[in-house]
C-alpha cells in the first residue's frame, strides 16, 4: 500500500486534470456557433435551414417543416454558409412568421390563391378549396408553412376564389348550367367531362363573375356525382326537380306543348295528341325530357266533334260541308257528322287544300270563331283528308 503522501499525489493530479477537461469542453462549447431555422429541404445526408434572413447548409438528415437549433462551426461556402452539426434539437421558432388567410389550391403544384397565386414549399393535408389560417415563412418564391388551421370552405362566391357548390344538373353540352336551389351557374368543365342533366353534383371551382354567376373547374376529380334530382308530380314540381305525369301533347314541333304544364318539353318526339308519359326536369322557362315513353297514339283517340269545350285538346273526324278562303289567305271549313259541327280555322301558314264532300281527321283545339263553335290545329300535320 502506497504510502498517505503518495496518495495526496494520485489526488491532486486527478483533480488537476478534471479541472482542465473541464475547461476544454467549456471552451470548445463556447467556440460553437448555434442557428435556428426552419428546414426547407432535405436530400439525403444534406438540409437547408432558413429563419427567413439567412440560410445554412447542414450536413445531416431533416424533417422539412420542422424547426431545428443546431450547433457547430458555420464556414462560409460558395454558396453560403454551411455547417456539420455537432448538435442537432427540434425546437420552435424564435424568428417572426408571417400570418396569411388563403385558399389551399392543389394544382400542377400546390399553392394558396388570395386570390394572387402563392406558391406552396410543400403540398398540405387539407381540403381543395378549403380557406386555411398559416404561419410560416416566405423565402424566394415560395410560402414555407410551419402551421395552420382550416375554416372551412366559403359560404359566398368570390371572384377569383375557390367555391364549392351542391347543385342539380340543369343542361350540358356547349354549355353546362348548375342549380343550387337560388341560382344558375355556370360549369366551365375540364375537357372531356360531361355530366347527365338530372343528376345532383358537388363542384370545387374557382369563381368568375361574367355575365353570369361562373365557376371555372380545374380537374374532373373536382366533380362528384352525389345522386339523382327529386321525383314529384307535374303540379307541385320547382326548378330542379324531375317532374311525373301523364299528359296529352299539344302542340308538336322542336318542343312540345303539353295540356298539364304550360312550359315546353324539349328532348322528345310527339305528334299533337298524343298521351305520353313523362319524368322531366324542370328548368326556369322549359322541361328537358329524362325519361319519356309514348303511352297512346292520337289515333286511337275518340271522335270528339260531338263534345265541344273550348280549350280541350280534341280529335275530330267528319265530312267537310263548304269551305271558304278570304282574301288574305285565311279560310274556313265546316265539318260535320251526324248533327254534330264545328268550323275548321285554316291559317294560311298551314298550306291546307280542302274540298267539299271530303272526310276529314284533324287534331287541335276547341275554340269559337264570332261566337260560333270552331276547331284549331297547330299544323298542317294535324289535318288529315281522305283515308287516314
């Protein structure tokens, strides 16, 4: 066993020597330079940090988006400056962020829309078109988000925002027209979209105020079917809505005029008397047939010469008594069966050539003429003379 001086000697050169370690390390800490910033990028073994002023090159791994002090020895580069960490903890920022109110707007790129176009550092977990509330920071070109909030999508249009709308299909084609149950909108659809009148839809879009309320679509994934319009009979049918019922045609043409609703039916073929069956979709001023089927002919109707009620669509069969043409084209023709008549208008424009004596098919309307019974067609495809 050594003797107790010796010892004192093990004891204080120990000692000395803590102390100097010490002394080394507080030294060296001291040399160390720190940075805060954001991470913007990061490949590999090499992330770039910014605190929004200055940029640093770290050489190491980091998550882009999270903030970072790093400790080391900063050496200017070529490019900037640069460091090999010694130290590296996730912290929060300690430099000022920007605030900014805007639209998420995933496009060939993610951006915000103010409307003005920001382009993002990287895509968010968020809505198309929803209107989010972001920290972060501006650096070059883009906006580097360090958080946000969401608020939903807006309630009103906005020229130059993004919108969403729940709607029934009203048209499509050359050009497609959303109802949403106040309004009509304007769809400018991505090519090769089409949607099928009748059918409810949910629209992201950015708005436009032309002549009408517009809404320009970005990607046929900003449209999704949700369903099919509301079934309700003819009479209580609002625009929107896929209006039923069996009715009589009558009048025939490019659209046909129905005895139960007095707007047009476009989208079907029909002779003046004809009864068909109908699920339409109503518009502001016409119905777009949907589903349309022929239930009877006009041929089969009754004679009905004998029932004379002004308004009723009617078919009437008889032998022409006399026919008389005025001056100005327009003319007369007495039909008769049994002790059954009634006087036959015949416009010009109907280019109708009728005699005497011969039998007659004609399908229109009851009306007077000088208080007399009288007859009207719409057409001269609705006068038929001789075997019918």
């Amino acid at each position: 066993m050594p003797p107790v001086g010796t010892w004192r000697v093990y004891v204080a050169v120990g000692a000395a020597l803590i102390l100097l370690l010490m002394m080394v390390i507080a030294n060296s800490s001291e040399s160390y330079d720190t940075f805060t910033g954001l991470c913007i990028r990061s490949s590999g073994s090499f992330s770039l940090l910014t605190d929004g002023n200055r940029t640093l090159a770290v050489y190491t791994h980091l998550s882009p988006g999270t903030v970072y002090r790093v400790e080391g020895v900063m050496r200017r580069s070529k490019s900037g400056w640069a460091m090999n960490p010694v130290k590296v903890v996730r912290t929060s920022p300690i430099f000022p962020l920007e605030n900014i109110r805007a639209a998420y707007w995933p496009s060939r790129g993610c951006y915000l829309l103010t409307p003005e176009k920001i382009r993002l550092g990287w895509c968010l977990h968020a809505e198309k078109g929803e209107i989010l509330q972001l920290r972060g920071l501006l650096y070059g070109n883009r906006f580097y988000v360090v958080g946000f909030t969401s608020e939903g999508f807006p309630q009103r249009p906005r020229d130059g925002m993004p919108w969403m709308v729940d709607g029934v299909v009203l048209s499509s084609g050359r050009r497609t027209v959303l109802w949403n149950g106040s309004e009509e909108i304007v769809l400018y659809l991505p090519y090769g979209t089409r949607l099928t009148p009748g059918t409810r839809v949910r629209v992201v879009g950015i708005t436009r105020f032309y002549s009408r309320l517009s809404l320009l679509v970005d990607s046929k994934h900003d449209v999704e079917v949700t369903g099919r319009s509301r079934e309700v009979p003819m009479s209580t049918a609002e625009v929107g809505d896929i209006a039923t019922g069996t009715c009589t045609v009558t009048s025939a043409g490019r659209a046909l005029g129905l005895n139960c609703t007095s707007l047009p039916l476009y989208g079907f073929s029909a002779k003046s008397g004809d009864v068909v069956k109908i699920e339409a979709l109503k518009r502001r001023s016409s119905l777009l047939c949907i589903n349309c089927r022929l239930v009877r002919s006009r041929e089969t109707l009754p004679n009905g010469i004998c029932d004379f009620e002004p308004g009723d669509f009617a078919k009437i069969q008889g032998r022409i008594n006399w026919v008389r043409v005025y001056r100005n084209g327009f003319g007369l023709a007495n039909v008769t069966k049994g002790n059954c008549w009634v006087l036959l208008k015949l416009r010009k424009s109907l280019g109708a050539h009728l005699s005497a004596n011969e039998t007659l098919t004609a399908y229109g309307t009851f009306t007077t003429y000088r208080g007399l019974r009288a007859f009207e067609v719409q057409s001269g495809d609705d006068l038929c003379s001789g075997n019918c």
